[in-house]
C-alpha cells in the first residue's frame, strides 16, 4: 500500500476486551460476565439514565459545541473554572488533541513500558515518536524516565494508577519528578481510577495544574458507569485548554454524553456505592487469591493483576468457555498474568470458583 | 505560549450554529426556531428512539469496538461488504482519520475555498498543508482544482453537494475528474446531503470505490436525525479501510450511535417523510424568495444560500431577536449572503415572514 503512510503500516491496533455479546454469541453462552474492561459492575448511574430518557427526542439537534454546562457542572465539582475544563469522546481523544497541540514532528513522548496501550497507539498514529521505559516491580520508574529526557521530549505520560497493574506514583515520588523538571516539559496525569484510590498519600493532579505544567485526564467510563457514551476530560490551566479547545472538534462529544455527565456528578450515592462495591470486592480477592496460593500485585484501581502460574492466554481461552471474560497480558508480555476486574460479589464469586477449577 | 505547535497558533477553531438553548438564554426568548445547523426539523428516526429507550441501562459497557451489528446492517444497506466501512464520530471525526492514514507530513491536500471548514481545520491541526481552490459560480471547480495538483498531492476533499452553497459536482465532471487523476492521488466524497439530491445525473461515490481511489463519507447527522449521537461512516475498498481501521480509536462511536444507527436504517417511512418535508420546504421557499426579489443558490442539499442584499451578519443577529436562528457567511466572505436550513412548515413560514420585515 504505497499510498499509506509509513507509520501507519506498523501500527497495531489496540485489542479491546472482548463484548459480552460476541462471546455469547460465539460460544453459545448465557449469562456470561464480563470483568475485562474495568467497567462498573453496578451499571450506569442511575440518574445519568433518568437524564437521557427524559430527553430521548432531542438527538435531531448537534450536541452544544461549547459543552456549556457540563463544563460549568464538572468545574463546580472540582472547584475550578470552566476554562479549565477540556471535553473528550472518551479520554482516549484528549490524549489525542493533548499530542496534536503540544508535540511538534521533531520532538518526543515518555510514558512507561507497561501502561494504558493508547498513548503509543494515538502517538504513532499522529507520527510520533514516543519512548518507553521499564517498569521496576511494576511501577512507574520515575527516576529512570527522568534519564530518558531529552531537549526534544515534550509530553510524559503518567497513568496514575496505572493499568493494567493497579500501582501508583505516590506524592513524594511525583513532586521529586515534576520538581526535576525544566518548563519545557508537560506532564499527563491519567487518573481515570481515582475514585478507587484508597490510600493517603496519592498525589492529586488537580493540585498541580497551576503550578506546573501538569495536565490532568479523567474519566466517566469507571466510577459513573458511562463507559458507552463515551465522555472523559481534561483538567489543565487557561492557556493549555485554549489551544487544546482550537483542536478539539466542535462536536465531539454527544448530546447524552453531555446531560448525563451532569446528572452522574449529582449521583453522589452511586459514587459512594461504587466505591463501597469495589473497595469489598477488592480485600475479597485478595483473600481468596491468597488462599489459592496466587500472586497478586496490590491495587489503588477497580481491577487486580494475578500472576497464574500458567499461560495467562490459555486461561483467559479456558475461562471464556466458563462465561468468564478477563483479559490476558500477552501484549505485553506479562505471559502468565491476567487482569481481572473487581465485579459485584456474585461475579468475584463465579470468578474465583471457575479459576479455581482451572488452575 | 512557547509549548503550543507553531500550526496550533494561528488555527481559528470552527464557529458552530448557535444552541437554541443558548438564544433562548441569552435574549430572553421563547419558541425559538433553528434554521442554522442542516439539522432534520422532524426529530430524530422514531424507531432509533425506540431502540435506545429499550436499551438505556446497558451504556455501563464499552462500546463494541468493531461495530460488528451497525457495519453488517450498513453493508447490507449498500450491498457492501462490512469491510468496507468505517464508523466515526460524526464523519468530522473520518476526514481527521483519513488524513492521519494517508498524507505524509511533507504532503497535502486540495479542497475548495468556500466548502466545509473541517477539512481545513482539521489538517492544520495534524499540520498538513491544505490549498484552497476558489469556488466558480458557486461551484467546485474540478477543472482549477486538477491545475492545482502537485507530486505532493495526496488527498482531495470534495463536498457532494457542496456545503454551503447546496450546489453539487455533476457525473460527467466528476468521471472526467478523476479519470484525469495520477494512481497516487485519493479522492474524498463527502456525501452527508446524498439524501435530498432531486437531480438524475448526481455521482454516486460508492459507484467508484473499487474503480478508482475513491473514499465516500456519509452521515446520520441529516436524513437520519441523529446529530445529536455523532455518527458517520466511511465507505472505501478494503485495503484503504483496514488501514483506517488502525488509525481509529477502539471506542470512537457510542453504544447509543451504533444502536440507533441499526434502527434507523430500519427506518424507511421516516427517511420518505424526511425528503417529502425538505422537498415541499424547498420549492416554498425558492417562491417565496423570488417574491421577495431575492436571489438564491440553487439547492440539493436541506439548506438555501441567499444572496440577502445586505449585512449577513448583521441580518443574522437581527433575526435572531425575532426567535429564528440562521447562519452568516462572513467567515467565507460572503458578506452578503445567509444559509438557511429548510424546517417544517410553520418554520419556513416563520422564516420568510421575519426575513420580510428586516430585508
């Protein structure tokens, strides 16, 4: 294909975990469950739902170009301005429009070896360059990305906690980093797990923002259940979400996207319920892991990565036919691991008895 | 700003239709109508609601990153192959996928001066070069557009029938088009008004894509009534289509979009009813227009460029006061011209009658 661009040619694309749908379909299941996408098991928020069904009929018309008042809404929330406040389709297009507006063709992008896949994705897929750098006892290496600095690294990407081992960077670690870093330098806060964060000394992006270049990305996917409108943000200081706002496309993010956004910020119950639901699940597994004498990497996230002692792929195979979807580590060659996401408790259940069988 | 792209700098982000909810806010108003966005004035696809309605609590999920069900129903639509589309987030989202798969950073693209202003923004974003051809009476002009290419040329975005003008590229210019086109050379078809065209010699994209390097865009936002969910697909040969496939993000369309995107193709009575609607609304307002002593563009499209004789701008902000929301066409230069999207009845009546008192 000589009309494709050489960077294109290499890209491979991101495997998501596999729809409830399409294994039931293949297999002829029911009642599969699916603990593969970090989703939330309790559904959407209720009241995100009670907001699109009472406005069912106005989908005729384009979403609000300026996301108004969910911009207004989520900035009440953090205690911010509006204009501090970047919408995305999900955060996977502000990651994007964040590489689209800072990093020129010449310059380069950090993130970590093993970590949310998109970055290296979107970045080879605008033709940048981006370096990755180890793990050490799978967590960010802050000190050795520090090394791999150079008068052409424009943006480091941090997911915090990271996915898909559940770790984080914590305060001391981050400000040593930022504190290391000359002002030519952006650094992304991915913290789409912070509602499962349950330990007291994570550092909050949010408190960052003005102080250096930090840029902060969160999500609606997770914790408010809304992972299928696709709605995510990016939380940053004026002058980097004004030219972030010029690439961004007007309409980028839906009409439900936007009214249940703000209905999800209101459902502080669900949040609390979620929460609850998770952190349960979370000592739960880890119990019955240790009891079936699994490694397990300790975890601020809804989602635990467990060393199997076996062909991590196999498994994820064998567990499928169980109605049990989770997700193998192959891609990153973790290849006795799966990540497996903290469902409700009949699900952790199912889990466990099926990998129990398995192992 | 030091850290922003030298390209981001100078790039003027697209000015959208203004909310009805935004008018209604800002002066007070009520019953406001919206003649500005090409939108369908008779809702969204009945049976696309129905679809959601019966499907709100399952948006917890991601969205299949396949779009396994929407691309079959789609194929099976146009007597295609699921292969050969490619879903979006509003067609907005293809045009920067199609760019991003195909022109390298020292190529470009040609389009028209006065033509959707996507194309331009979103290849200054990614920082391509993107020249622009004057339109001649109002029309592409194919035949200055082939002077105009050089070895460099990758991409050439045309708009089938043209937005704003309504006016279109007909078979025999369009055929001699490309049939003068260098094998390295594609063509984009942007097909979003395909659906009101009343003329027997309109080029079907779909007709070429296994012919010559032709891609085709097409959209939910207008026939379809779903401008609110974003959804756009393109059609193109296999081999162009699986590298855009790598280039797209996993989760780029919602659950919503894809659901309703199935449904509404179902929806054949309502697309009937769409067309009868922009037809009837069209020739009312051609005559009411030439009683006016207005001269019009000629439409086959769901909008009308009317040469109004006066400030654009200044008409537009004037209507607005009377609760009707059209659109100016000062960011083309056209000073003196408005766009009018042709509603229901009582709109189009409403149009005329406030036009009639400021003009």
């Amino acid at each position: 294909m000589g009309l494709v661009r050489k960077n294109i040619l290499s890209l491979v694309p991101y495997k998501a975990g596999k729809p409830i749908e399409e294994v039931e379909r293949e297999l002829r299941l029911k009642n599969v469950i699916k603990l593969a996408s970090n989703e939330n098991p309790l559904g959407p928020s209720p009241k995100a739902v009670e907001s699109i069904k009472n406005n069912l009929f106005k989908i005729n018309r384009y979403p609000d170009a300026g996301g108004f008042y969910l911009k207004r809404k989520i900035a009440e929330f953090y205690k911010l301005n509006p204009s501090n406040i970047v919408l995305g389709n999900g955060s996977d297009e502000l990651i994007d429009i964040i590489i689209k507006t800072f990093v020129e063709e010449d310059e380069n992008i950090i993130t970590a070896e093993i970590t949310f896949l998109e970055y290296s994705i979107i970045a080879k897929a605008i033709g940048r360059k981006i370096y990755l750098v180890p793990l050490k006892n799978f967590r960010y290496d802050l000190k050795e990305m520090m090394r791999r600095i150079n008068k052409k690294t424009k943006l480091i990407f941090i997911a915090n906690p990271n996915n898909p081992t559940g770790t984080y960077v914590d305060r001391v670690e981050f400000e040593n980093f930022i504190n290391g870093l000359s002002d030519s330098v952006i650094v992304v806060l991915d913290e789409a797990y912070d509602t499962f964060i349950d330990v007291d000394d994570f550092p909050k992006g949010i408190n960052y923002i003005n102080k250096k270049n930090v840029i902060v990305l969160k999500t609606f996917s997770k914790a408010y259940g809304l992972a299928g409108l696709r709605l995510g943000f990016a939380i940053a200081n004026k002058k980097f979400s004004q030219y972030m706002e010029r690439v961004r496309q007007p309409f980028n993010v839906n009409y439900f996207a936007q009214i249940a956004g703000i209905a999800a910020l209101e459902d502080k119950g669900f949040l609390e319920k979620t929460r609850t639901t998770i952190l349960e699940g979370k000592y739960y597994l880890y119990n019955a892991l240790e009891k079936l004498g699994l490694n397990y990497i300790p975890s601020v996230a809804n989602f635990i990565l467990i060393d199997v002692k076996m062909d991590g792929e196999k498994l994820f195979k064998e567990m499928l036919r169980y109605g049990v979807i989770v997700r193998d580590l192959k891609q990153y060659g973790l290849n006795n691991f799966i990540r497996v996401t903290i469902g409700k408790k009949e699900e952790n259940e199912k889990f466990i008895k099926v990998l129990r069988k398995l192992i």
